[in-house]
C-alpha cells in the first residue's frame, strides 16, 4: 500500500499555506492577481514568456510592492523557431480576406515574437539579480549550466510534464517539484517535443503515475476548478493542484470582454485543440479561429511562436470591429465551471470546498 502523501512537504519548500497554486497564465495574470492569491495563502504565479528581461524585471517588483508572500514566475523553454518565410507568406495570404473584411490589411512578415529562455541570457540575468522565490519552466528545461545558476540564487525550480518520460528528465535535472499537466488542462500542451508522439494522458492518471514512479513532489493540473477536484487531486498522491482556467474569470486577470463573456457563458461547454493560433497545440474554447485552423484548405501553419504575431494582428483588427472571435481563448475542459470571482473570495470558496469534501469523504468511510 502506498504511503500517504503530506502535502505540507511542498507547501513548506514552496513557503505557502495552501496546496493552491494559480497557473501562470501569459497575457492573463497580473501583478495583482499573483499578489492576491499569495496573500491568501496559495502560490501566484506570473507567465513572462510573452515579455521581454525588462518586462519580467517590472513585473517582478510590481508583484513584490503588492506582497511580501513568495510568487511563481514562468519561462517558455521550446526549441527557438526555424523561420521560412514561404510557409509564412501563404499564411498570410490565407488570411487576407479576414483582415479585408475587417477593414486592415495583415502583416507584412511575421517575426518570432517570444524569446524562448533557453536563447536568453538578459531573462537568467534579471533572475538572478531579482531573485524571485520561484520559477517554473514550460515546453520542457533549460540548460544544467542555467539550472545550477538559479539553484545557486537560492530561487526553488518547478517544471511542468506530460508523460513519465519527461517527468524523469525535470528529476534528473535538479528541478525541485513536477507539474503533472493533464490532457483537459487549457492552454498550450506542455511537451517537450510537440513532434513527438502524446500519449495524452489525464491529470489523474498522470499525477499517480509520477506519485508512484518519481521521489520528487508532484502538483496536479489540468480540469481542475473547485475543491472536490482539489481533494481529488491530494488524495493520488499530489501535494498540490495548480488552477489555471478557474481564475481567468477573476477580476484582476487582464482579459478583455469577449474572453470573459466566452468564459462565463455557453462557448465555455465546448473547448477543443489547435495550433493555428500559435503554431503549437493549445485548449481554446471553440471560436472563429479554431474553426479556421479546422478548415481542410488551410495551408501549412507557421512555427510557433511565429503563427502567434498573424493571430494576434487578425484578432487586433476583429477586436476594432466588435468581434472578440479570433481571439486565444485558452480554456481547460471544465471551463464552465468558472466563477467569477475576486481571487482571494476564489481561494476562499476554494478552501471551504476542499474541507468540506474531505468531511464528506470521512463520512462515507465511517
């Protein structure tokens, strides 16, 4: 029988109260959504994938003039992206009727948008000169010299996985604890490899795959929006759940009209995979462009994060229009669960939710 797991492991490595841990969410968590949640007792958490060294310096300190409470910031780690400008013309030139109608014209070219962090030394330079408490990594590790710099600036490490195999690399590396990233979780796929193949597995049978095969802690995320999946999630073994899709709907996040009425209304029942948004497979709730990338006639997207820039100037000249469509909806497949909330009533109602599935637990087993 295995062990128990005493998720105050994490919680005291991680300097938290609670085993609540808000997805870093790039272009949707704030300063202000990272200081409320640390403030009550889970781990905020900033994506700075999207920014540039300078833009995650600020970031820093503004979260930090809003609390005293340790915060998660999160670095993209893909492979930097191999530019061919015919793939990307004929993208364009797909989309051009779309940026007509909406009376603009698309880009000229597009350009590689996000550094990734293992070709940006400005980003490693700001970390160990910020020293924030945390940093997490996506779409797989930097280098062992990078990981030994932090480790020496006193900062604790995460890094999300999809499959045992990857799960074995973040361990091998020096990495202090596992995200265990479920196939329902919204937002980009966090794999290593988006080549290779996935066997797509749940966040359920992920986070007991690797509580039963890795020594170091594990955190559940993916579909994961209110105690009873919290409670669910420690007792496989996690020690902690990281929530990304329940508090994108929380008043401090920096989504605009449309992604809130998406999310708190029917589209929220229908999330679905593409990689026409970005060039990389991500959950999005169904909108005007996951149909697009559904069309049979769509030529050859551009890599990641290079798709991105066309996505972002078509939403741009919809969004002057009304139209909140063509928009990256990033959702998890229990969107609809959302509530909107102040993040600390959310963490909140979080808690109370976990204590009393717990009881409920307890009762049932007499």
């Amino acid at each position: 029988m295995t062990k128990p797991t005493d998720h105050r492991t994490l919680l005291r490595l991680l300097g938290i109260d609670k085993p609540i841990i808000q997805a870093p969410m790039a272009g949707v968590s704030t300063p202000a959504l990272a200081a409320a949640v640390s403030n009550a007792g889970g781990l905020g958490s900033l994506g700075v994938g999207a920014t540039n060294a300078e833009g995650a310096r600020k970031m820093i300190r503004e979260t930090r003039a809003l609390t005293d409470k340790p915060f998660n910031i999160n670095v993209f780690c893909h492979h930097p992206a191999h530019a061919d400008q015919a793939i990307e013309q004929q993208w364009l030139s797909w989309l051009a009727p779309l940026f007509e109608k909406y009376g603009a014209t698309p880009p000229a070219s597009l350009s590689e948008i996000y550094t990734s962090f293992v070709a940006d030394p400005a980003m490693l330079a700001v970390f160990v000169e910020e020293k924030p408490a945390i940093v997490s990594f996506h779409f797989g590790l930097p280098s062992a010299a990078v990981i030994a710099e932090l480790r020496r600036a006193g900062i604790k490490l995460l890094a999300s996985a999809t499959s045992v195999a990857e799960a074995e690399q973040v361990a091998a590396a020096g990495v202090d604890a596992i995200v265990a990233q479920g196939i329902e979780a919204g937002g980009h796929r966090g794999s290593f490899d988006p080549d290779a193949a996935d066997a797509r597995l749940g966040t359920f049978a992920l986070t007991r795959l690797l509580v039963r095969k890795c020594s170091l802690p594990v955190i559940a995320a993916g579909g994961i929006m209110d105690g009873a999946g919290i409670a669910a999630a420690l007792a496989l073994g996690a020690q902690a759940a990281q929530m990304g899709t329940a508090f994108v709907a929380c008043a401090e996040t920096s989504i605009d009209e449309g992604y809130r009425r998406a999310l708190l209304g029917d589209a929220a029942r229908h999330t679905t995979f593409t990689a026409a948004l970005s060039g990389r497979l991500a959950r999005s709730m169904v909108n005007r462009f996951t149909q697009l990338g559904d069309d049979a006639h769509a030529p050859q997207r551009p890599a990641y994060p290079i798709a991105y820039d066309a996505a972002k100037a078509l939403h741009a000249a919809a969004k002057a229009k009304g139209e909140f469509g063509y928009g990256a909806h990033w959702a998890g497949q229990a969107a609809a669960l959302a509530r909107s909330l102040p993040a600390a009533a959310l963490i909140a109602q979080l808690e109370r939710e976990l204590k009393e599935t717990i009881e409920q637990l307890q009762q049932l087993l007499g």
